[in-house]
C-alpha cells in the first residue's frame, strides 16, 4: 500500500514539475515577443 501511495506521489510531482517547466518556456516566447517588438519600435523610430 505504501509503494501505491508514494507512486502516486512521484506522478503528481513530475506532472507538476513538466507543467512548471512548461509555463516557463511559455512565458520565454512572450518575453521574446516583447522584447522583438521593442526592438522593432526603436528601429522604426
């Protein structure tokens, strides 16, 4: 029983572990965006 419940403690922890590594790599890509568009906005100035 105890080897059941810490399995399922593992699992839930890698779960939250890729979707902590997933947002992160998200917010990358929008703080790229942004960054790509303030780049744009001062060369056109």
């Amino acid at each position: 029983d105890e080897d059941d419940g810490n399995g399922e403690e593992d699992q839930g922890l890698r779960i939250s572990e890729e979707e902590r590594i997933q947002e992160e790599e998200e917010a990358d890509e929008l703080y790229r965006d942004v960054d790509f568009n303030q780049g744009r906005g001062l060369q056109v100035s």
